[in-house]
C-alpha cells in the first residue's frame, strides 16, 4: 500500500510517496491571486498520473482558501484546460503578471 499526501510548505504543494519528496507544484502570492509558476514530478514517480493528483489538489486547496488561480505554469494550465471545476476561479496569465513574477525572481537572484 503506498501513502500518497499533498502537503503546502512555504511556497509549494509538496506531492509525498510514503513520505519521500515526489513532486511539487511552485507558487507565489499575488493581490488574492496564487500564481502557479512551475510543477514537476521526480523522474522515478512519472508516467503514474500523480502530476494529477498534486495539481488537482493544490487548486482545491487555493480554491477552499478563497483565492483565484493563476497558471503560467504549462502543466497547471494543461490541467485546467481538461478539467472546468476550477474555471470561476482562474484568471488569465497577463504581461503584468509575467513582469511581476519575472521581478520576484530577480530579486532572489
């Protein structure tokens, strides 16, 4: 029996497999928005369909927190172009967004 959990540390959803780091799903804050930057799945856990799992829930969780979902993320959009449960929520990757995001990186550097 393996122990799948999605667990929000930081700035991520963290996709545990009987406790080991598997994916994540990498996001930043933004005026009521949660802007989904990048999304990946450790080579040794692809192809089971768990990038699903983590994206799935991660929006569910910044849906229940009353935030609205922003993907510049491709796999987070990907996801959303399949799945309308979430389309009342979602708003749209914008220049400014992208000069928001671009600026937050910088900074880090």
């Amino acid at each position: 029996m393996t122990d799948t959990e999605v667990l929000r540390k930081d700035n991520r959803y963290e996709l545990r497999i009987d406790g080991k780091l598997a994916g994540l799903a990498a996001f930043l804050d933004r005026d009521g928005q949660r802007v989904f930057h990048h999304t990946e799945v450790n080579n040794a856990y692809r192809g089971q369909g768990l990038s699903t799992v983590l994206i799935e829930q991660a929006l569910a969780d910044t849906k229940e927190a009353g935030l609205r979902i922003v993907a510049v993320c491709p796999a987070v959009a990907a996801y959303l172009g399949k799945h309308d449960g979430f389309a009342d929520v979602t708003d749209p990757v914008t220049d400014e967004i992208m000069d928001w995001l671009e600026a937050k990186f910088d900074k880090k550097r």
